[in-house]
C-alpha cells in the first residue's frame, strides 16, 4: 500500500504486491484497487499491482473533473510504471481499465507485454452505457452494507444469476465506505459531470484504432454471457482484426466478470504465458 505524485501533483494510491511476473489490474469507471480482490487468491504466484485512478478509491479528486478521462488516466498508469521502475506489465482492464489497456497500446506499446480486456471492447452497448448513467454520481440510497447487497443482488440477478448474498455483501463492502450518516461512493461525484461534458463535446477517441494496435501484443478478452455492454457481434469483429486473439465467454455473468471464474483465469493465465 503506498502513493506517487503525478507530473501535475496529484496523489494516487496503488498497492504492490508478491513477487514474479507483474500484472497491473486497472477498475472499471467507478471502482478502485478493491474490486481486484475476487481475483487476488488465484494469483499469489504474481507480482499483482493495482491503482486507484485519480478521483476514485484513495486517490486524490481532480479539482478540474475533465481530467477524468481515458487519455489523462492512461498517462497516469504509465507514470505508475516509472516510479515502479517497471519497463513492461500485462495489463489487466476491467471496462474502463480496458479502454485505459487499448489507449496505452495505441500511445505507449513498448510498456505493454500483454493485455486482458474483462468485458469491454472498442464498442460499448448503448443499453450498458443507459444503465451506467442511471447510477454514476448518484449517492448509494441504502444506510448499511446489507442494505446494499440486498439491492445489488435484486438488481444484478438478470445478468448474474444465482450469485448468492454472500458475494454481494463484499461486492458492496467494495464499492461503498460506511460513515455514521450512512454509506458513501468511493469516488469523486464529479465524475458524471465529467462523461456528460465529454459525451456533449464529442471528445471521446474512436477506440478501434486504439484496438488495432493489440495486433503486436498478446491480447485476450473476456465477455460476460449476459453483458450489455460487450456484444457477441463486437467480440467476432475484434477476433477478425486480431487473429491471435484469446476470448472466453463466462456464463452466467453480466457486467463485469468477478475474474474468479475458470474461464476468466483460463484467459489470464494464457496471456501471461504468452507475455512471458
């Protein structure tokens, strides 16, 4: 557990841990470093490092939200390499992580020894993106974890049936703190400010040319069977401009993968070994 400075000041938090080959776990949109931990038991054998973007988990929030994007974010992990001291990394992006994973392809490929995107491609479903916007920036309504993990297990059922209570606890465990006043976001609200403005302005990067530069790269995907926002038809057309790429589809889960599936760890592991 520790913290750098970003060439424009900020203090982001990261944690290093274990020994061997790295992987760099990057979080969805609003999450942070937590959100790894389904994952972490099956890993033990790597050097596992995760980060909380600015604005999100630990980090400190951005007073101008507009660095809140894919590019600003980007330059951030490759500084988190340097004050490592790390030249390359597989990177492991779960949805906005793996937006992150494709602009670093596209800007910085020699810092990459592979990629795993966790459902997310170069399109992002208009029904997923609907659902999103729905919650971002909103405060949690329940008072308590259970409250919470009540809700995310009613909610989440269509796509993630059968995941029993116990899983939505911690699940809420990560995506809230408890205060006396009830639970919190562990990220900075702004943050929808920040997607409606960019949406408005059109300053979102067509993400199919970031894609094509995994063609070099060891690259796998993993799409959850219910997810609304990565496609079958967005995953053939990504198979069709990267030959060699690695896909699983996990059954049973919507948006995003815990990681802790077999399918998912299949399509890590595989990476890796081509990484390696």
């Amino acid at each position: 557990m520790a913290n750098f400075q970003t060439s424009d000041n900020r203090r982001l938090y990261f944690e290093d841990a274990g020994t061997g080959q790295p992987l760099l776990c990057l979080a969805g949109l609003t999450r942070c470093s937590r959100d790894f931990s389904f994952l972490a038991p099956h890993v033990t054998d790597l050097r596992m490092i995760t980060m909380d973007y600015r604005g999100r988990g630990q980090s400190d929030y951005d007073p101008d939200y507009m660095n809140y994007n894919v590019l600003r974010e980007a330059h951030d992990v490759i500084e988190l390499l340097n004050h490592l001291e790390l030249d390359r990394a597989t990177i492991l992006g779960t949805s906005r992580g793996g937006l992150i994973a494709m602009a670093l392809a596209a800007n910085h490929p020699e810092r990459l020894s592979g990629v795993v995107l966790n459902d997310i491609g170069p399109v992002v479903g208009a029904v997923g993106i609907a659902r999103i916007m729905d919650y971002v920036g909103k405060k949690p309504v329940s008072k308590t974890h259970e409250q919470a993990a009540a809700i995310l297990q009613q909610f989440m059922e269509p796509q993630f049936p059968g995941v029993p209570y116990h899983v939505w606890r911690k699940q809420a465990e990560i995506q809230y703190h408890a205060t006396e006043a009830g639970l919190e976001l562990r990220y900075d609200e702004a943050l929808r400010k920040a997607l409606l403005e960019q949406a408005a302005t059109g300053a979102t990067p067509d993400m199919w040319l970031f894609y094509e530069a995994l063609k070099k790269i060891p690259a796998g995907v993993i799409r959850g069977g219910n997810s609304d926002i990565l496609d079958a038809p967005t995953l053939a057309e990504m198979h069709q401009r990267h030959p060699g790429l690695i896909s699983a589809e996990v059954p049973d889960r919507g948006h995003v993968p815990f990681l802790d599936e077999p399918q998912s760890l299949q399509v890590i592991r595989a990476i890796l070994e081509q990484a390696a």
